[in-house]
C-alpha cells in the first residue's frame, strides 16, 4: 500500500525524542535546480561574453575585471558553503518543503542543544501486506518509524520498550516462523554497533567548510592581494596546522571508545522451535538464547532478560564498579507483573558489554527448552544501537565534539566591533573618492578593515585552550567527552558530592554487633563472638558468589563474612572457618533463594537451609536492610532499638539492622514459590551490623579547599540522615547543629513532618502546606530526607527556599537526585555532581558538571601503563628479530624493559650473537634461526592487570576520573577555570587588536604609513608564540577564593577595551604629529606606491609593536587562577622578543638589524620621546586596566556560596589560635 495520506502543516511532522527537536518533510531539487550549480552556469556565460567579446562595452578596467571575479567565483563558492553553514538554507535551496508523505524523499532533522548536528535522512519505505508502508528514518544509528495513529515519528520501539506482563516473557518460545523472524530483521536489522571511526580527510573536509575556517582563508587571501605575500603565507600555513591539530585531537578522543564495539561470536539460538548456532550479529528482538561464558571472554552481545537459570556477571563497563552481580531469571515472578527493566527486575537483565563470568543453566535436561551447552536461557530484549551500552556508545559520538565561538556572546562581541569597522571603512571610503583612488583599491582595502574586526584566531585559540586542559587533565588521569563543558567548571557555584564510594571510601571496617548485649545495647559485639542465630543470620543474608577466582562481591558482605571466620564454598554452602568457635564447628548453612538488595526498599533476604547435624536441617530466613525499614517486621521491637542505632549512626557509622525466623517444613516448591511480602514479616530482632567508614584520604583537604575557593558544598546521599550529617561535620559541610526534616514520629500521614537535632532536642512539627519558618535558616545548617523532600516537590516556593539552606540530602532516591539538581539549574546555579555508581547517573547527566570517579589507584594505573610499555617492546623487538633474520644478521640485545621478563629469551640471543660470530670467524656464511626466541616470547606469560573501564556514570558523566580520589573535582575546576579566563582574555586581546587594525587601515593609510613585508612577518611571527603559548598557561595548584569573570558581556570588560584603545590612538596621534614636526610632510601621498621606509612608518611601526607587547601583557590573567607571564617561558620569551624588536629599533641598539628591518635613522631626541611614548602607553593600559577591575569588575559569588563564610573563616582562626596556644603551653611544659 502507499504510504500513509497524512498532510502535514508547512511540512512540519511530530517526533517523540530526546534527541530531535524538530522534523521537516522535503523533497530535493534536481542538480540544476540548486543555487550553487544551475542559477551560476548563465553567470559565467555571460561573464565569459562581457570579458572575450564586449570587454570595452560593459567592463572597460581591470578594477570591474577584479571585481567581476570576486563577485563571481566569490558568489559561486558563498553559495555551496552556506548549504553546508546552515541546514535550514541546505533545506530551502536543495530541497523544496513538502506537505505529505507521497511527495517527500528526505526529511530535516533539527536536534536538540548539545545533542548532534543537524543533517536531512533520506525518506525510507517498506511495502507490508494488507497495511500502510512503513515508513522510517535513520539518524545518528537509530531507526525513527511513523505511527500513523498519532501521526508522530518515534525511535523503534522494542518488546519491552511497552513494560509488558512478565507472562509475556515467562511463556516465551522464541521467534517460530520464518515469518516472524524475517518481520522482526525488517524492522530491527543486524545487531551492531561499530563505532564510525572518520579518517584524517574526512574530519579535515568538515573543518574546512567551517565559517571561521574560510573566513581565515579568505584574510589570508586578502592580504596576498595586498603585497604582503610572506606574512599570508605564514598565517595560512599556521592556520592549517592549528586545524590539523585539533583534527588528531578529536581523533584521539573517539579512538578512546573504539574497545566498546564487541566482535561477533557464535551462540545458541532457538529459532523455529530448534537450537541452532548463529553470529551475535544476526541476533533479533524476542530470540531465545543460551547464555554461557565464552573461551575469548567476550561480553553480552545485547540486552537479554533471564529466564532460567541465574548467571555471574562483570558488570564494570556500565556501572564502573569491578564487583561482579549475581543475576537471576524471573522465573518466580508473578507473571502479572510488568517488566521494570531499570528498577525491580535490573538484578534479572543482563546489559549488553557485560562480561559472564559463571552461568547455571535449566537443572532439568529433559526440558525442551534446555540448551546443549547447558547455559541459562535467556530472550532478547534489544539489539544494535538500542541496547543500554549502544544508547550511551551513541550519545558519546553525536554529542558535540568540538568549542566553537558561534554562540551568542561572540556574536555580540563582534557586532560590537563591527560598528567601529564601518566607521573605518566609510571613513576611508569617503576620503578616497574625494582623493580618486583606484576603486578596486579602494574597495579591497575597505573589505580588509572590516574583515579586521572579527578576529580570525577566535575559533582557532578557543581550541587551543580546550585542548590544553584536556591533555592537562588526562594527565591526572581525568578523562572529559564532551569538552564543551570545560569553560562550565570554571563557573560552578554549588558542587554535590554522594557519600559512599565518593566522600568515604568502599572498604568498610566492620566494628561489630551491638544491641545484642542484655545489660547495654550499644556494647558492640564482636561478629565471630554473637550468638549462633545471628551468626547464622549474618552468614546467610549476603550475595556472594564462588567462582574460580575466588569469593566475588559486595566488599562489605566480604568483609563481614571474614570477621564471621566463616568461608563460602560451591553450591552456596556457607561454613565455619577453622578459626571460628567450637560452637559452629558443626554448623553449614546452604542459601536455596534470595531476594536482591533494592535501594528502594533498602533491604535484601535469603531462604537457607541450615544443618547443625547429620539429621538436623531447619529452615531459615535471614533479612538485613536498613534500621527504620526493618523495624516495622519485628514480632518484637526493643525498647531502646532506636536510641541504639541513632546514637551509632550520629557518630558516622553505617547500621544494618539483622532479622531472621525460623520456617520449618518448606519444601523445595514452596521456597521458590513464596512471595517476597511473607519471607520479610514476623521477624526476631538478631542485632545491629555496625561498620566504620573512613574518609577518603584526600576527601577533608579537597572539601575544604572547594567551599575557601567559594563553592557551596552540598551532600546527597541515599544513607541514614544521622550518619550523613556526621560525615558532613567531618569535611565541613556542616559547621553548625544541624537540623533534619524528616517524617513526624509516629505520624499517621506521610504529610506530617518535624524539623529535629541530631539528639532529638529540639523538635518542632511542620505543615508542608503552610509556609516555612526561615528564622531557622539562620540558627541551623539543614539536613532534608527523601521523604520530606517528597511532600515539597511540588510546593513551589518552599521548595526553592529549602534548595537555597539545605547542604545535606539524605535517604535520596535515584530520581530525587535528579530532581535536586534540577531544581538547582533552574535557580541559575551552574552545579557539579560527582558520583561513583548507578544511582548516580540521572544526576551526573542533569548536572552542568558531571564527574565519575572510578575505584581505580595509582598502583592500577601505573600496572597498565607498564604493561603497555612492556607489550609495545615486545612487538617492536619481534619485529627487529624478524628483520635480522631476514638478512642473516645476529639478533639485537632484548630491551632492559622486558629483559627481565625474557631470561630464556636474552639467553638465546647471547648464544646465537656468539654462534654467528663464531661462523664468521670459520669464514662460514653467518645464519641465523630466531625461531628459538620468538618461541620464548609466545610462551611468556602475561602479567596480571587491573583492569579499570568506563563504566555507566562514566558514560553517562562528561568527566571521568579513573582514579578514586575526591581532588579531581579541584583538578577540573582549576583547569575550567583556566580555560575560563584564558577565553575571557582572549577577547579583549583579540578586540583590541581589531580595533587597533581598524584604525591602522583606516586612518594610517590614508596618512601614507606602511609597513613592509619583513616588519610584518616578523612581528606576526613573535605573536604567534605568544597566541599559541597564551593559552597552555597551567593553572595554579590552589584554588582561590577569587572568581573569575564568567562573560565577556561585563562593563570592566567593555570599558577596559575602549579606554585602552584610546590611550593606544593618544599615542599613534602624538607621535605622528612628532614625525610630521620632524620630517615635513608630502601633502600628495600616493597609496599605491610600494612600502619605502621613512620616519612615519618606522616609528608607527615601533610604537604599533609596544602596544601589541602592551595588549598581551596588561590583559594576561594569570594569578590567582594560573601561572603568570613569569612563569609561562615561551610566552615571556615571545614578549620580550617582541619588546626587543620595539625597544632596540627605537634606540638604534643594532644599525644593521634596523637596516634589514628597513627602519629609518632617528635623531636621539625624536628615539627619547618615542621611548617615552612607549612607556607611557604601556603603564597607561595597565594603570586603566587595574582601576576598571577594581570598580566594576562582576566576580563577586552569588549569597547562597557566601553564606556561612565569615563565621567559617571566624571558626577556624579561633581554632588556629587554641594550637598556637596548646604548642606555647606544651613547649613552656
């Protein structure tokens, strides 16, 4: 059937993504038809006639030939590069907007911001029997179909995409006709997602076609015209380097996520009712398969949901964590459930690019649906690109990859600029019809002036510093995808960290049992001395799993059970070490089902069966989770069970509460079939887990330098309230007593709040309804938990005044996270985020600031570096082996650095040298067989390596840090914040210059002053070093307290640059009235004689290359944000080479240097004023400069950052007196 009769208004069709902000159906032109190829063949036709037939009728000079040809080809060239410049001019001259579906071929994709480059995709269809044509799209690797019931274009929608029943799953044969398999390839196609690696030309054309880009080329052309032929030649060669540095740059960055892609490998599929062996890459939406761990090891070929069997899995690419996760099928699910892929039944999804490390298949071979290999069965739930991993592989590539200055402010900034441009060029245009000068002159020289103001380095110097914060920032092992953001960290006003894994480290310190001693509950016990219930409890409640490894896991569910003295052994048998008591001695425990860990219900169960002899076997279930969750399951609540844990919780340390019950008499069936809600009820009180969790080692330094360098400091934390704000105490988040709303106490409605203290003295009760008693705000710092964050969600303006006094969040769901600092963009707070697991992901991407900290160490990565090392010389000497032998020489000596690894093989080359000298000495032609050594490179054995990946807050967060440590958020703020000011000072450097030139080739020029070819190179040459070096400035080691200017839009700015402008034009003027007072001056200047040096054009020349040294050094910005002139060699050399140049051609310093440099002899009187004119304009600028910063400069942190400062400062200045005085007093002792 034809595609569906839908007309759409103005072409405009509806799309439901992320991604795509608008969509628009066109059709496109024929080749003569567009504006680059059929409007220009009679343009050149007729030129061809004026210029060779009626040259004397209609262009009569060669200024209308020069003219015609900037006009023609000029035109020609502007025509195909504005299709390339702007999608909505492609789509207008290309294409023709269409209203329907029968008549459109292509359509316009408009993405949203940050998300992609705009492209028009090709119109696709596909015939169905008895329906409508599909009708789809491909853009950015995903496959968009119409839905013609709600005439809207939607990315392809999977099985699962609609949460279906679990009975959909549960009852699953696999695909069983051939029609069914042949639908399900039409609509998904192949299961891959090979990352686009461009070539070098490739990405080289686009940069080429970039409007900065042509209009360099175009300068550069400019002033060839204009006789300035070597210092063209220098900026166009400059310029392509620049480019192709930014070309291997970009690169480099999408090489670092080409070992995402997965090769196919064969797997057991059931397909038409029979298992059969397929590639992964022919895997389709609904397949049954048989998951198995391979022999290469390579990871899950796309999203699978289990529904046999249970697997082990490595799930490191995608949450960043090394731990491997126990999965289970939903096999035992009620088949009314629906599918929760990113909630409840995540613990039953295996995710593409996870590594299997142990599978358990069907237990019943006579099954049908058991596979040969005896894997777990598992159906496919998506494939390609519209897998988790491809998602995010996907957003990664299409995100935008490179800093552009096309954003408002520059456009601004260089409109401004431009209104001093037209007043040069109409100024010069004026005098020169009043002077008759030749008008293609004339017009060149006014298209040069205003070309002058929009500073060509602009793009080019915005790479440059981006670039040089992502080396320096890879350099601290912090890797940035999207390096848009790097100029954002340098303007964080609130940064919020997570607690666990991120301000605490992972190793938890189990510290023992408390609420178990009768005659005092908080006596902690230590775990391998409880009593056998909660021993038993203790070892059972986990999810550890045995592999041949050894016992993976959570480390905290390791740690205890090695506190227990208790071990894991195959089949999930959990016995007493040697160590433990005798009382155990006899005791196993065997877990037969559990319930996983779910951070909202915060708690996790197992069913076990317990033996503590040949004949005895009980049942038991075992449940740990947190305190106020559990407490409701008790049969039987102690009377000081809240009092215990609060009082452990306040002093920092992280509390599970244990429960267990007996069930004697379940069978097999019942285990596996007993609902979730009866396993976790009815349950005796066995204890309170307690463990410490030390501070990062670095956590308390980095904190406190953050909130002196005026950052507000925020904690979210899905932990207990009470243990949050300890550790928030710990690194000064909180100074003060601190304040927590949370639920009432015995409140009957979830809207019953109470503000409370840390030790309940204080409570006063809260109605989310009416407004908020802000005098609190004053005497307390706020903790707020989940629960009350829930009931003001939608109170608008409480809210946002809780926001605004809240720095701990505790008891926080993954989406509140979110929402938190959502809230907080929307406030205008540029925020940072940084996390370390799953839970953070929503608010890493939300952040403006997004940073993972991986669980990786200094020793990890200096074991990969050398071990790369070690592989490169073993490759580069297996090469040089293969080449001596090839020619009959002796083998080199092994490298020092795999030496050591190579006895044998150093051994073989000692022997063979000897051997070959030995022939030589016989006269015997000299053979040489390497066969022995490259044998005992083969058999060595590769070393061990820790392996840090990306993980899934990594991909999801624009930094990441493979290192665990807290100093990489300064680390990235103090490189944003020295790209931050390195932009802003580019600006004025960049404005000043265009200005200047303004003038120069305005008012100058008609004066008759010129420089040469030689004066200009040069000078272009030492300011080339100091634009490239400008930018590679290193931030200083300490943040400051100092902001730095976050917009160019900034009256210091704007008025720094005209008052430095017009000290600069003070200068020019005198010393061309000094020139004409000194040498009397030709009333007819002619403008088109060649350069020939004189007083004026010597001194203006000096003077002009003062000022360019002035513009660098008043306007560097180096401390307190980076280094200074002092410090950066090459920019300080470059200044001075420059100054030189001024300073030893003003005053003769080498007669023959000024001779090549074609300046003038001056009198000692005339050098004397110019030096002093020199002077006085350079100390003017800086005088102007500093002034201006002082009065107007906008670098003043907004009040929430502020607030609490000066009693901080106050705090720690009595503190620092009290050590002073407790030293005196110990030294007088």
């Amino acid at each position: 059937m034809a595609p569906p009769a839908v007309r759409f208004r103005g072409g405009t069709v509806a799309v439901s993504s992320p991604d795509i902000a608008s969509l628009t159906l066109v059709k496109p032109l024929p080749a003569l038809a567009r504006v680059y190829i059929g409007p220009w063949i009679p343009a050149y036709i007729l030129s061809y006639y004026a210029f060779y037939h009626a040259y004397d009728t209609y262009i009569k000079s060669i200024e209308w030939t020069f003219l015609l040809c900037i006009v023609l080809f000029g035109g020609h060239a502007l025509s195909f590069l504005f299709t390339r410049w702007s999608i909505n001019f492609r789509s207008r001259t290309e294409a023709t907007h269409v209203s329907t579906f029968e008549a459109a071929e292509a359509i316009k994709v408009l993405p949203k911001l940050h998300r992609g480059k705009p492209e028009i995709c090709m119109l696709e269809r596909t015939p169905r029997k008895g329906q409508d044509d599909l009708v789809f799209f491909s853009y950015q690797r995903d496959k968009y179909l119409f839905d013609s019931a709600i005439k809207t274009f939607a990315r392809i929608s999977y099985p699962c995409d609609a949460t279906p029943a679990l009975s959909t799953f549960q009852t699953s044969k696999g695909l069983t006709t051939t029609q069914d398999i042949e639908r399900a390839r039409t609509d998904f196609g192949k299961n891959v997602f090979d990352i686009p690696v461009p070539t070098f030309v490739e990405l080289f054309s686009e940069h080429a076609v970039a409007p900065f880009f042509v209009f360099q080329v175009f300068c550069g052309l400019l002033w060839l015209l204009d006789e300035y032929i070597w210092y063209s030649v220098f900026t166009l060669f400059m310029l392509v380097v620049f480019e192709c540095t930014t070309v291997f740059q970009r690169l480099r960055t999408i090489s670092e996520f080409r070992s995402m892609s997965i090769k196919p490998y064969d797997i057991l599929v059931r397909r038409e009712n029979k298992w059969i062996e397929v590639q992964t890459d022919e895997l389709l939406p609904g397949d049954l398969v048989s998951v198995v761990r391979t022999k290469e090891d390579s990871g899950v070929p796309c999203d699978l949901l289990l529904l046999r069997g249970s697997a082990i899995v490595n799930e490191a690419m995608l949450s960043g964590e090394s731990t491997p996760l126990l999965k289970e099928s939903v096999e035992l699910r009620p088949g009314s459930d629906r599918l929760d892929i990113d909630g409840v039944d995540r613990n039953s999804v295996l995710f593409g690019g996870t590594k299997v490390l142990q599978s358990t298949g069907i237990a019943d071979s006579s099954d049908s649906l058991a596979a040969p290999d005896g894997g777990c069965l598992a159906v496919v739930l998506r494939t390609g690109f519209g897998t988790s991993q491809g998602q995010l592989i996907r957003t990664m590539i299409f995100s935008t990859e490179t800093v552009s200055a096309n954003n408002l402010e520059a456009f601004l900034f260089i409109g401004f600029l431009l209104v001093f441009a037209l007043a040069a060029s109409g100024y010069v245009w004026v005098k020169g019809l009043e002077q008759d000068r030749k008008r293609s002159k004339l017009l060149l020289d006014c298209v040069i002036i205003i070309t002058s103001v929009v500073p060509p380095e602009l793009p080019m110097e915005l790479s440059m510093a981006v670039n040089a914060s992502l080396v320096a920032l890879s350099k601290y092992s912090i890797f940035c995808t999207e390096p848009f953001r790097i100029p954002f960290a340098g303007r964080v006003d609130i940064c919020c960290f997570d607690k666990t894994g991120t301000i605490t480290g992972e190793n938890l310190v189990v510290e023992g049992v408390a609420g178990v001693d009768a005659s005092d509950s908080k006596k902690l016990v230590p775990v391998d001395e409880t009593s056998l219930e909660t021993s038993l409890t203790l070892a059972s409640a986990h999810a550890l799993v045995l592999l041949d490894d050894g016992v993976i896991g959570d480390p905290m569910e390791k740690t205890t059970l090695d506190a227990l003295k208790w071990k894991l052994n195959s089949g999930d048998r959990i016995t007493p070490t040697e160590q433990s008591g005798s009382k155990k001695d006899n005791v196993s425990v065997t877990v037969r089902r559990r319930f996983q860990f779910s951070s909202q219900l915060k708690r996790m169960s197992t069913i076990s069966l317990v033996q503590t002899g040949p004949s005895n076997v009980r049942t038991l279930v075992a449940v740990k989770g947190a305190p106020e969750t559990l407490k409701s399951m008790y049969t039987s609540v102690p009377a000081d069970y809240e009092k215990t844990y609060k009082w452990f919780a306040q002093r920092g340390s992280r509390v599970l509460a244990l429960g267990y019950k007996w069930v004697d008499g379940m069978n097999k069936h019942e285990t596996t079939s007993i609902a979730r809600d009866q396993v976790e009820s009815e349950l005796v009180f066995a204890g309170f887990l307690v463990f410490h969790c030390p501070l990062k080692p670095d956590a308390v330094k980095t904190l406190k330098d953050l909130a002196d360098a005026s950052h507000r400091c925020v904690m979210i934390t899905g932990d207990n309230p009470l243990t949050a704000v300890s550790v928030a105490k710990d690194v000064e988040i909180v100074d003060r007593e601190a304040l927590i709303l949370d639920r009432a106490e015995g409140a009957s409605s979830e809207t019953e709040l109470a503000w409370r203290t840390v030790d309940e003295s204080v409570v006063i009760p809260v109605d989310p309804s009416a407004p908020l008693d802000t005098s609190l705000f004053d005497k307390y710092d706020i903790c707020m938990t989940g629960h009350a964050v829930k009931q003001f969600a939608d109170k608008r303006t409480s809210w946002h005044q809780l926001v605004q006094h809240t720095w701990v969040y505790a008891r926080v769901s993954p989406s509140q996270k979110e929402f938190i600092l959502t809230t907080l963009k929307s406030l205008g707070y540029v925020t940072l985020m940084a996390g370390d697991g799953t839970n953070d992901v929503g608010a890493l991407k939300q952040a403006n600031i997004g940073v993972a900290l991986l669980n990786g160490t200094e020793e990890d990565l200096k074991a990969i570096l050398e071990h790369q090392k070690k592989e490169r010389a073993k490759k580069v000497y297996e090469q040089q082996l293969r080449i001596t032998s090839r020619f009959g020489q002796p083998p080199p000596p092994v490298p020092a650095i795999i030496a050591d690894l190579f006895p044998d093989a150093v051994k073989a080359q000692q022997e063979a040298a000897k051997a070959v000298a030995a022939d030589r000495q016989q006269g015997k032609a000299a053979k040489f067989d390497t066969t022995a050594i490259m044998g005992k490179l083969s058999e060595m054995e590769d070393e061990e390596v820790p392996q840090i990946k990306l993980g899934d807050a990594s991909v999801a967060a624009p930094f990441t840090s493979k290192l665990a440590n807290v100093a990489a958020i300064t680390h990235i703020i103090r490189q944003g914040r020295c790209t931050l000011v390195a932009t802003i000072q580019m600006y004025k450097i960049l404005a000043l210059n265009c200005l200047i030139s303004a003038w120069a080739l305005s008012v100058q020029y008609l004066q008759g002053i010129k420089f040469g070819d030689y004066q200009v190179t040069i000078t272009g040459m030492l300011m080339s070093v100091c634009f490239m070096t400008i930018s590679r400035a290193r931030p200083v080691d300490k943040l400051s307290k100092q902001r730095p200017i976050a917009t160019v839009i900034d009256w210091y700015i704007v008025l720094s640059i005209l008052l430095q402008f017009a000290i600069h034009i003070a200068s020019f003027v005198y010393i061309t009235q000094l020139c004409h007072a000194t040498e009397p001056r030709d009333e007819n200047v002619d403008l088109d004689a060649k350069f020939a040096p004189n007083l004026l054009n010597s001194a203006i020349f000096l003077l002009s290359t003062s000022q360019q040294v002035s513009t660098f050094a008043v306007n560097f910005i180096g401390r307190p944000f980076r280094e200074d002139i002092s410090e950066n060699a090459a920019l300080k050399y470059g200044l001075l080479g420059a100054s030189g140049v001024a300073v030893a051609g003003a005053i003769d310093f080498m007669p023959e240097f000024n001779k090549w440099l074609q300046i003038v002899e001056m009198d000692w009187s005339f050098r004397t004023r110019l030096c002093a004119a020199m002077f006085i304009d350079f100390a003017g600028a800086w005088v102007i400069d500093k002034v201006l910063k002082a009065i107007f400069a906008s670098d003043t942190p907004k009040a929430l950052i502020t607030r609490g400062s000066e009693r901080r400062e106050a705090r720690r200045e009595a503190e620092r007196r009290e050590a002073e005085l407790a030293e005196e007093i110990k030294k007088d002792e």
